[in-house]
C-alpha cells in the first residue's frame, strides 16, 4: 500500500527554490521553477517506492486560475492563482495596527494522474504520473 505522509507546494511566478521539507524528508531542488513546485513524500511500499520516498513536480501540473483576468493578466509561462476581495484593499501608509487577510485555496478535492493500470488508485511505481495538483480557486477575505 502506499500513503501520502506529506505535501508541500506553491503556485508562483520564477521563484528559485534551494530546497524543501516534505514530513521527514529533505529535497535538494537548487532551481529556478517558473510555474511553481509540489513534492509529497509516500509510505509503505508498492512497485519499488518505499517510505521516504518523494516524488515531486513543476507547477505546469497545477490548474491555473485567474477570474479576473481583465485586471490581473497572467504572465506567459506562469501558473498564478487570482481571486478578488469583496471590498477594495486600500494601503496609505498611515495604519496603526496591522490588516490581515486570509487566502482561502480551494482545491476541490482534485488531485489527477495519467492512468496506466485502470483501476482509480494512483501508483506511481507503475509508471503513473501527476497531471493536475488541482487548485481551483482563490477566495480572499479581511479577517
């Protein structure tokens, strides 16, 4: 059998990553990632992956969504998540306490690969690959 014991990503834009912790193992990525990054560590074994193991990505394998393309284009070769907040953010410089904003990701309980034994588990050992981390939305609030 094998688990998912840890994920880490990040949707970006041209970020060089040095490296990065998945539960209990450390990946050496030394890279510039133009679309963002998604490693998750497994556990058990199954077709030559035991625990420990980490499999990771670009960010091309993340949906891309953007709703308010007209003012917040994506740039060519990027992979940007957008959402709007209901009332503008509005920064003078004059604050006297901080303004804090929660990023709410919604994911849909999407996680897709390219099936090689058709059978809905996803078993990498068979040569099956991550085709979409699934972010699907970005939804922005004051907190």
């Amino acid at each position: 059998m094998l688990i998912c014991r840890g994920q880490a990503s990040f949707v970006g834009y041209n970020t060089y990553i040095t490296s990065n912790k998945v539960k209990d193992s450390t990946v050496l990525v030394n890279d510039d990632k133009l679309q963002g990054y998604w490693a998750f560590e497994t556990g058990g074994t199954i077709g030559g992956f035991t625990f420990g193991d980490v499999i990771q990505g670009d960010g091309a394998g993340v949906t891309v969504v953007n709703p308010i393309s007209d003012t917040s284009p994506i740039p060519p070769g990027s992979c940007v998540v957008t959402g709007e907040l209901e009332t503008p953010l509005i920064i003078t410089g004059n604050e006297t306490e901080d303004v804090e904003i929660v990023l709410a990701f919604s994911i849909n309980n999407s996680f897709e690969w390219e099936e090689v034994i058709e059978d809905g588990k996803f078993e990498p050992g068979e040569g099956e690959t991550v085709s979409d981390m699934g972010l699907r939305g970005l939804h922005p609030r004051r907190k």
